[in-house]
C-alpha cells in the first residue's frame, strides 16, 4: 500500500500529518491507521520531512532508463512506421491509425526480432508516427448472451482489403456472440443472397443449429417495403415476405433477430476491425491482389484471432471460451438434421423459384424449359381443359462442377431432381 501512497494522499496532507506528530498532537498509531502504511514506512517519511520540510514530497519518482536497442531493430521499427504511414495517408484505404502491436508481432515474424511494445511507441514519437486515436462512441445497445450458439452474429463488410487490387471485396463472417469464436470468414467480389446461403450451410453443417442469428435490416436478411416506392405492393409490408437467406433458416427452425441500429452491430465490428486491419496492412506488404492469396492471409489471422488472441472483452481465448463451454455442456447448438419433408441438404442450403406447370409438364426459369414427369394436373369438368398447379424449384448450385441441382417439389411432395448447367440459368439475380 504504501507504494500507492501518492495516489491516495496529497503532499500537504501527509506533511499535516507529520508536523502534528512532531508537535505531539497526534498518535502515532492514528497516522498508521490514516495513511495504511507501516512504522517503517512512516518513520522514513518523517527523516525525510525534517531534514527538508520545504522539499518534502511523497510524489512516485519513476527512474527512465534510456536502453539502447540493436541499430537493425531500430532500423527495421522506422522502415514499418514509414509504410504505416503511407498507408494512413492513402484515403482509398481503410486504414487511418497506426498499428503498433501488429509491428510488433512483424518484428518477430518477418526478422525474428523481439521488441516491448512501449519501446515501439517511444521511436514512433522521437520519428513523428504517433498521433492519438479519437474515443469511439458508445453502443446503444449490446445483446448478452450466456451459451455458445444461443445468438450468430452475421454479417458483410466492403473494403480495399488489398491496395493492390483493382477492386473491393466483401467480407462474409459469422461469429458466436458467447464466446467471440469466428465461425465463417471469407472475401468474395460480389455480395450476393447465394454466398449468405453458402455461409449458413458451413456453419450448420459443422456446428448445428444455433438458436438465433443477429443481422442488420439489409435486404439480403430482410424484407423492408419502401415507403414511397413505385412498385409498392401494399399487401406486402416489412416481414410479410421472407428473402431467400431468412427461408434457408425458417427450414432449419433457426430464429432471425435484427439489429435496430448499426451502433447495436458492435461485437462483431470489433472482430471486424481487429481483421481488417491486419488483413490490409498484410496484404499492402506482400503486394497482394489476388482474392484467393488474400484470403490465406484471411486464415491465418482467423487462426491466430480464434486459437491466441486474448478477446478484450471475455478476458479469454474463444476457442477456450467456445470449448470450455462445450464441455460443460452449456451449449445451445442442436445437432444438425434434415427436417421431414426434405431429402437432402440440397433441399435446405438451396435456392427457391416457384413456377407454374403448363399442360404438358414443363416448367420455364430464364428462357430455359424444364420437364417434370411427376408434375400434378388438375382437370376441370366444366371445360376440359388442365388447370397449372404451382411447384417450387430448388436450386443448389455448384462451382467446382458448373452444374445446378435443380429438385422440384409440389406442397410437401418430392416430384424429382435434374442436373443444369449453372450458365443457363441466370443467377446474377441471387
């Protein structure tokens, strides 16, 4: 306590004191009591008041010691602050602060040179690479959550993630609100509904169902009906129609809560930025400007964020976190099954397009007719003639092979599968 003795006491309170027991107004056992310190301590404090009252003070006296470090590594803290900068300087990049923990963690990675973090900070004041970072605004709202898998955080963001590339690129991740685990984190160059679904599709099928996902009101994650809009459908309102992406997750039995603010998004944000930094710092250093390249970049740091970063909030790793609470049973992750009356998770992790049948049993999606053998007519005895029925087609497209699983299905019946070709079927659209 009596290092702290500064921090809790002025000098002219403690020298009060002193002068009082020099005069014999106050007991000694009073004054220990007051300042919390040992005799010791005190009868130190008062050799020193009476050989320079004038000068006494309790005020912390830290000696600096001006520590020389390797000309390379000095070196080499400069030539990452120069980049830092230029970096800062560049407005088409989302960078605007100096990083000194990630040169840092470059000094022992790029030369295998170990630095304190402070002795980074004082070269970057004598050298002019230090400016202080403005205070963030406060969240207006915070979701508090007390199990792995009881709310997904979801969401996108669009950077220069890579200077050096011709164009931006989105972000796609997911995290666990309880233990800031980041589940799903890929770069694509187009944001579309069918790369929100394939996000859903990695997490589920390796993790379960989760009881709800946070999202913001983008129209990819919702419905919302523009009040002046000329093709304004008044029958059709906010949450009356659910996007491709929220009927993936009402076939899984998987809630969708949204955020009402962008500031109520903020525990994804900080992983977000976290990410994004050194994603871009990394990626302007090694001259980065494919995709795929920057998105190994991308796993590496999800691996050092997920498995070694302490998370400023939990006060702990979130893997730990997320496994510890596993094995503790405190999950809310269900396992991952194919809810009746589906087939296969082609009919989940798919896209939806509802079309008529003509009376011979096609089906037509841009242009292109489809045959569905098992495809209900109705006849009408009044006229004769074939009444179309309504099915729905499920897409599930894939890259590797260039073909869409196209699975047809009437109400609750499966009519069939055809395999198409992805390039005949227009799916910019989604």
């Amino acid at each position: 306590m009596s290092k702290q003795l500064h921090k809790n006491f002025t000098d002219g309170q403690v020298k009060s004191l002193l002068e009082k027991y020099s005069k014999k107004e106050i007991k000694l056992s009073y004054i220990l009591q007051i300042l919390r310190i040992k005799r010791r301590r005190f009868f130190e404090l008062l050799e020193r008041y009476r050989k320079d009252p004038d000068n006494f003070s309790i005020q912390y006296e830290r000696k600096t010691i001006n520590r020389k470090i390797n000309p390379d590594i000095e070196k080499n803290i400069v030539k990452e602050l120069k980049i830092e900068k230029d970096l800062i300087k560049n407005k088409d990049i989302p960078i605007k602060w100096y990083n000194y923990s990630y040169i840092k963690d470059l000094l022992e990675q790029k030369y295998n040179q170990k630095v304190s973090l402070p002795t980074i900070i004082d070269r970057a004041k004598r050298n002019n690479f230090y400016f202080l970072r403005p205070k963030g605004k406060a969240h207006d709202k915070e979701v508090i959550t007390n199990y792995p898998g009881e709310l997904i955080q979801h969401d996108s963001s669009h950077h220069q993630f890579a200077p050096y590339a011709a164009s931006k690129w989105y972000l796609i991740t997911s995290l666990d609100d309880y233990s800031r685990l980041i589940l799903y984190a890929v770069l694509v160059e187009r944001e579309t509904t069918w790369e929100h679904i394939l996000a859903l599709e990695a997490v589920l099928l390796k993790y379960g169902f989760p009881l709800a996902y946070y999202v913001d009101s983008y129209s990819i994650f919702r419905f919302v009906q523009g009040r002046d809009s000329f093709w304004r459908n008044h029958y059709q309102l906010t949450d009356e129609v659910d996007p491709q992406w929220k009927q993936v997750l009402n076939d899984c039995g998987v809630k969708v809560k949204y955020a009402l603010s962008p500031q109520a998004k903020g525990k994804i944000e900080r992983p977000y930025r976290w990410i994004q930094d050194r994603l871009v710092r990394t990626c302007y250093r090694e001259r980065i400007s494919d995709i795929n390249q920057a998105q190994l970049v991308l796993n590496s740091l999800i691996q050092k964020y997920n498995y070694q970063w302490i998370h400023s909030t939990t006060g702990e790793i979130p893997y730990i976190r997320f496994q510890r609470a596993l094995k503790e049973k405190k999950s809310l992750f269900r396992e991952f099954r194919i809810r009746p009356p589906y087939k296969s998770i082609n009919d989940i992790f798919c896209l939806r397009v509802d079309r008529m049948v003509n009376p011979y049993r096609k089906v037509s999606i841009n242009k292109l007719e489809l045959k569905v053998p098992k495809a209900p007519l109705h006849d009408l005895s009044a006229c004769g003639h074939a009444q179309a029925e309504r099915i729905q087609l499920r897409l599930a497209p894939d890259r590797e092979s260039g073909l869409s699983e196209v699975r047809f299905w009437y109400e609750d019946e499966f009519l069939g599968i055809q395999k198409v070709k992805n390039s005949e079927f227009n799916l910019v659209q989604f």
